[in-house]
C-alpha cells in the first residue's frame, strides 16, 4: 500500500511539475510574440532611416551594422563588414578611430563627431557620428556603437528600412527555431528566457536611442489620423514639443492650401501603397515650413491600422528652386528688354533667344531653337570659336570679350563683338552669350587705320618733297629766264620748252607727295564741279573705247576745292575704271546734291554736300583687295604704283570730305564721293581788276638754299628790283632793322617758311612787325600744303609762293601785292 501511496505521489508531483512546466512554456511564448512585435518596430524604423547604426567591439571589429552602412561603404554583403576592423579597413585615416575611440572612453560619447570613412573601392566619404560605450554583463566596456549620417548626401531610406525589416524577419525564424528547440529541451529554457530577455532589452534601447537622436522625425497616425506617437525632432523643424502634438489631429498642422493634394494621396495610402508627400507645416511661431514625407500603413498588436511616416525638412531646397524660378523669369524679362542679342548655347545648339538676337540674325523666334551657332560664325572664324567655347567649358580662364565676323541671314557678313560666361541650364552645362552688333564701328576703325597709314607715308613724303621742289625752284627759274633771253622759233627755246615741261611733271610729282603730308592743306578755291569732273573725264577718254554718260542735278551746288588735287581724284579713279574694261565699256556719273544728318552713318559733319559717283561695268575687285584698297603701295597691277587711291583718299580727307567703294568680282565697281558744298558764287575773270607792276623798288629774299638765293635774285633783279639776300630769320631782321634806321626800308620781304636750325618765316615776320608795322611780305615754301601755305593771311602773311614757280608765278604774286597798295604808295622806290 505505501507503493502505491508513494506512486501516487509521485504522479501528483509529476503532474505539478508539468503544469508548471507547460505554464513556463505559455510564458515564454507571450514573451517571444512580444520580442517578435517589438523586433518588427525597431526594424520598421531602423530600415527606414538613412543614417547608418553600428556596433564595434574594444578592438575596433565589427559586430553589427545597419544596411545603410554597406551602401555607405559600397559592400555587397553583411557577412563582408561583420568582424571587419573598421580601424584598418573603413576609416580613410586610421589616426582618426584612434582619436574617436579616446575620446568616447575619455567622455563616454560623442555627439555628430566629424570623420572621414572610406568605400571598399577607395572613395571618400564623409560622415558625422553620435557614438557611445556599451557593457557587457559585468559592467565592462565591450565596445562602441552609434550612429552614423553620411553628410554627402542621404540615402534612400525606405528601400534600407525594407531591407533591414527582412533581416529582422529572418532574425524571428532564428528565434522561433530556438524557441520550438527549448519547447524540447526544458532543462535549457531558463537560459534561453534569459538571453531573449536581454535580446528584448537590447533592441528596445537600440529602437529609442535611433529614434531620439536622427534628425528626421519619425511619427505614428491612428484610425483617426491622431498622433499617438512623434519624435523629438519635431521641436527642431516646428518648434513644438512633442508631447504638445500627441493626441492631436495630423492635419491640423498641414498649410491650408495644401490639403486638398494631401487629402487625394492619403487615399492611395489607405489602400496599401508608400507616398511620398511635400507640403507646408504650420510652426509654432505662425511661419510655414516645407516638408516632405514618407509614409507607410502598419497594422497594430491590436489589429488596428495607423500610419507610419519619416519627415525631412525639405523648406531650403524648396526656397532654392522657387528663388531660381525667379531668377529665371527676371532674366527672361532682363533679356528681352536690351537691346543686345542674347541666347544661351548647349554642344554648340541654341537652347534660348531674345527677340534682340532675332533682329541681328534675321532669323525668327521659332526658327532659333536648336540651331547650330557655328553656321552662324563666319568659316575663317569657326575653328577659334569651337575652340573658345570648348575651353569655357572646361574651365579655362578666357577674355572678357571677342570680336568674331558672323553670318546671318541672306549670308550677310556682320562683325559681332560677344563675351561669354557658364551657367547652369536646365541642370546641365551651358554658355550664356551676349551680342551687339559692331560692324559700323569695325568700318570706322578701317578709317582711322587708313588715316594712319596715309599719315605715316606723309612724314616720309613731306621731308622729299620739299627738299625736291628746293632744287625744282632752281631749275625752273633758270629755264624761266633762259627763255627770256632767247628768239622764238630756235632751237634752243623749244629745247627749254621741253625742260620746262619735265620740270612741271616733276613738279607735280612732288604735289602727289605732298598729298599725304601730315598737315598739309589744300588749296581751295569756289569750283563749279559739273564742268571740272567733265573737263577731267573727257580728257582721259580721249581716243579710249570707253564711253561716260552723265546724270547731274539741274543746279548742282558749287565746292570749295583745290581744283589740282580734285582733278587728280576724278583722273585716278577714271584711268582705274579704264583699266577695268580693257575691251571697253561705259562709265555712268551721277552727280546731285545731298544733305547728310546723323541717320546716314557717314563719317563727316552733318551739312549740305555734293554726291559723286562714278560707275563701271568693269571685272570688280575681290572682297580681300578691297579691304586694303586705300593702303599706300597696296595694287594689284603688274605695273602699278600702289599710290593712286592712296592719294584720292588723302585729298578727299583734307577737302573735309568721304569716300568709298563698293564692288563685287564680275558686276563692276563703284566710286562715292562726299564734298562739303559752297554756297558762295564764283568770281569770274571781268571781276578782276588788271594789275601792274611797280619796278625799281627793294626786295629783302630769305632762304637758307644758296641756289634759290641766285635764282631768286636774278628773277628780281629782271623785274627791275634791287635785292639783298638773307639765309636765316636772323640777319634778315639784321639788314631790315639798318635799312629803317638809314631811311630806305625794304618795300617787300619774301621769306622761305622753314629755316633748318634758323629762325623760319613766321617767327621772322612777328619780329619783323615790331619794327615795322607796315611791312609787306611774302611766305614760299617747298611744302606747298602746309597750312600756314593755305591760310597765309592769318599768319600777317600778303602773298604765298609755293615752290618751284617760275618767273611768270612769281612776278603775278608781286603784282598782286603792289596793286593792293596802288593808292598812297610811291612808286619811286630809288
């Protein structure tokens, strides 16, 4: 009977051990489930962050890290990065874990701690840490671990939540496994409570500590879209405390303009799918902050279903694009405004321009797009601006402005002047160009170009010229007398005749000379141009196969020209017309009067001028030699002097005036010319009175040439005056002075302009007046054009003699000035 008392007892005790047994395990299950749901949360938000967890032991080996942190350091796999030493492995500069870890044992943590990382290939990347100890069971520093936000830019933080929630699925079948495993051994299902509880404890401090410290705000909606949970975070972007939010409605804190959108995706969020929202919050201090959200609906323990959402502050970056939007429709209103051409460029295409470009182009708005800027750029100027553009791009330091020759519409050849910047266009790459048109400053610039080409050969000309015409005056004076003293009818006249002539070809040579001279002047006269243009013409068509046909202004205004070196210009540009039409042709001359203003673009003074134009129909001029036409030297002639043109364009400058030719290989050529006119009439030959000469009387002649000094003399000497030379300024003021004091002054003094180390004409006239108020004299100068030669008179001046004259010029001179002084004056001068 005891055994079966004791059996039965046994089998009490038995039963209680399994109830207690089968009790324990219904524990442990409640308590897996809830490991299970709160592992869920913690994967939810811990996959969803785009900052990287980790932990490390003391040794620097990696014992765990988040999905993020493969991404951040471009591993493929977990098991790669798992018992990696990140001392030697992940940081770009080893020194810098050293000092981290000393820091977080020295202060127990770190907050947003700057170091540098690098991925398995090598790159950079730089991050901030928050990081801390934590213990082992004995109160032991076992390692660090914390978190890590790659400041270069964020990841994406849903497909890493996704990720990481997987991993944490596989983590509960691990430890469901464990579990059915403790099921069947009961001795160990004490050790293994154990280990799930601490796992439990783990895993919520790792949910709280991600949770508090990421910037982003993580936060929970109801049913009812009432918050029942936001992270601390929001203080930051909204200035509400988190405490303050929870339990209240989600949209009473949305911009009311921005609900009706919201409202419209939450639908697509009820029926399972992610969103991604922007819109304004509502701040504590009344301001709106752009945010952006990505949401997710969960199903509670409960069964109930709420919301989980991750919110960024997106308010800069929202600010940044609209002030952009902005800048943009400023700059379209800017550029369409200015006069400049203005358009943007992207692989050499036009992407954007004003209506100012589609004035310079010709070409219209609608056709600009997508146009190639390079068949714009003249050929000679394409490759350099290929080239430009090119190292724009590429950073290169380039000028501020270019000056290119383009082509627009109707292959119409205009000069540009453009400067160029990079911008960002429609996020890619770009040149921003602006353009005006400088084509009629380029011209007036081949003006002033050719004014200094013709100024420098005048230097050169000037100094030959009047040192010629010295010697000139001396050999036509001595032919002047020498056909004085001889028989018509001889041998010996004629042959001075044909000396004579030489000598005034040659004197003419050196008029062309004198031409380009710097300074010099012509001088003009009142001419009817009608009959000096014909006269000209006639003359060089003579006996040619060219015929000119006229087309002149019934009453063509009169010019105050120099009637040699006009001549000159008709003549030059004929003889070239000529030439042209070797088998012969028409020359059409067209002559009217014209009133020039500021709309015409011409290069001189607004006012009344006659228009010439002589036409051919000629082989034309290439668009190269017509770019050097006016150059000295420059022909195109086998037997040309290069100097022609060169000269009509001196004469037609110093008469005030403008010329230009237009022409075209094969079509002929065209000849304008602009000269001021006159509206004073022309005194004919009955308006002068008949004058004569006053013999007997006394010259004093200065020269420094001792050749024009005998030649001068002995032409004096046979127009019955007495003379008395001087080869400077100086002792011509000597012998002046002591023929005053001894009472037999000097009836007229010619002076030579220039005296070479002396004191010249005008200064020997100043000092000639202070003894002699009265005195008459005259200038002479090898350098006919110089101004003083053309404005005599306003220098004291009565008479000009240019050099080489012969003996008839100079006796018309004195004559001139004698009779000026008829009345009054004696003629006794003995």
């Amino acid at each position: 009977m005891s055994k079966i008392n004791k059996l039965s007892a046994d089998l009490s005790a038995g039963r209680e051990d399994v109830m207690n047994l089968a009790g324990e395990v219904e524990r442990l299950t409640r308590e897996n489930e809830l490991l299970k749901k709160t592992q869920q949360n913690y994967r939810t938000v811990f996959e969803d962050i785009e900052d990287v967890y980790y932990r490390a032991d003391i040794h620097g080996n990696l014992v765990e890290i988040s999905p993020s942190g493969l991404k951040l350091l471009n591993y493929e796999k977990y098991e790669d990065m798992v018992g990696l030493n990140i001392a030697n492995e992940a940081y770009k500069n080893p020194e810098e874990r050293d000092t981290l870890k000393a820091l977080i044992l020295r202060n127990g943590r770190v907050t947003n701690y700057p170091v540098s990382l690098k991925t398995k290939d090598g790159k950079t990347v730089f991050v901030e840490t928050s990081s801390h100890i934590y213990f082992d069971d004995t109160g032991t520093p076992a390692g660090i671990e914390g978190v890590i936000r790659n400041i270069t830019g964020r990841k994406k933080i849903e497909d890493e939540l996704l990720q990481y929630q997987v991993n944490l699925e596989s983590l509960v079948h691990r430890r469901t496994a464990e579990l059915k495993e403790i099921n069947a051994l009961l001795e160990k299902d004490i050790k293994e409570k154990e280990k799930i509880e601490i796992a439990l404890k783990e895993s919520e401090e790792k949910y709280r500590s991600l949770v508090e410290n990421i910037n982003e705000v993580i936060f929970k909606l109801d049913a009812d879209n009432v918050f029942t949970y936001i992270s601390p975070a929001i203080f930051k972007l909204s200035g509400y405390h988190h405490d303050e939010i929870t339990g209240r409605k989600f949209f009473q804190y949305i911009h009311p303009d921005d609900l009706p959108n919201l409202l419209l995706q939450y639908q697509d969020l009820l029926i399972g799918r992610r969103v991604y929202l922007e819109y304004r919050v509502l701040c504590r201090d009344g301001a709106e902050r752009y945010v952006s959200s990505s949401c997710i609906m969960i199903r509670n323990g409960d069964g109930s279903v709420g919301i989980l959402g991750v919110t960024n502050d997106v308010h800069e970056r929202v600010m940044a694009e609209e002030s952009l939007r902005e800048s943009e429709n400023k700059f379209r209103t800017f550029a369409e405004h200015i006069p400049s051409a203005v358009f943007i460029l992207q692989d050499n295409k036009l992407c954007y321009a004003n209506q100012a470009f589609s004035k310079l182009s010709g070409y219209a708005l609608e056709e600009v797009e997508g146009l190639n800027f390079l068949d714009l750029i003249h050929p000679d100027y394409r490759d350099i601006s290929e080239e430009r553009q090119s190292s724009r791009l590429d950073g290169a330091v380039m000028g501020a402005t270019y000056e290119i020759k383009a082509v627009v519409r109707g292959d119409k050849c205009i000069w540009i002047e453009y400067v160029g910047a990079i911008i960002e266009y429609n996020r890619k790459p770009a040149i921003l160009i602006s353009a005006v048109d400088i084509t009629e400053r380029k011209r007036l610039e081949e003006e002033v170009v050719k004014n200094s080409k013709i100024e420098s050969l005048g230097v050169f000309a000037g100094g030959i010229a009047h040192d010629f015409n010295n010697l000139l005056t001396a050999i036509l004076g001595n032919i002047s007398l020498a056909q004085i003293d001889v028989s018509d009818n001889t041998i010996v006249r004629t042959t001075l005749r044909e000396a004579e002539k030489a000598t005034l070809r040659a004197r003419d040579l050196t008029q062309q000379l004198l031409t380009f001279s710097k300074g010099g002047a012509p001088i003009k006269k009142i001419s009817d141009i009608t009959s000096l243009v014909k006269e000209t013409i006639a003359f060089i068509l003579s006996g040619s196969r060219v015929k000119c046909r006229y087309n002149v202004d019934k009453m063509l205004w009169h010019a105050d020209v120099d009637r040699g070196q006009f001549s000159q210009v008709v003549q030059n540009c004929v003889i070239n017309a000529l030439q042209a039409m070797p088998e012969g042709g028409e020359i059409i001359v067209v002559m009217e009067n014209i009133s020039i203003s500021n709309k015409d673009n011409l290069p001189v003074e607004n006012g009344d001028y006659v228009k010439i134009s002589i036409v051919d129909n000629g082989e034309g001029i290439s668009e190269e030699a017509l770019g050097r036409i006016f150059d000295p030297y420059f022909t195109t002639k086998s037997n040309g002097s290069g100097l022609g043109l060169a000269i009509v364009y001196s004469i037609i400058r110093k008469h005030n005036g403008h010329i230009d030719i237009t022409s075209r290989q094969g079509s002929g050529t065209t000849v304008t010319m602009y000269l001021p006119a006159s509206g004073e009439k022309i005194c004919g030959d009955n308006d002068l009175e008949k004058k004569e000469i006053f013999a007997g009387g006394k010259i004093l002649l200065m020269d420094d040439d001792p050749m024009i000094l005998d030649t001068g003399t002995r032409m004096l000497n046979r127009l019955g005056f007495h003379v008395q030379t001087a080869l400077n300024g100086e002792l011509a003021l000597e012998y002046y002075a002591k023929a005053v004091e001894e009472g037999m002054p000097f009836d007229l003094v010619i002076m030579d302009l220039t005296i070479p180390g002396g004191m010249g004409g005008v200064e020997t006239l100043s000092h000639l007046k202070s003894i002699d108020s009265n005195v008459r004299s005259i200038v002479s100068s090898g350098y006919s054009n110089d101004p003083i030669m053309s404005h005599y008179t306003d220098y004291g001046f009565m008479g000009m003699m240019a050099k080489p004259y012969q003996f008839e010029e100079l006796q018309q001179v004195i004559e001139n000035i004698f009779h000026t002084f008829k009345k009054g004056v004696s003629t006794d001068f003995n």
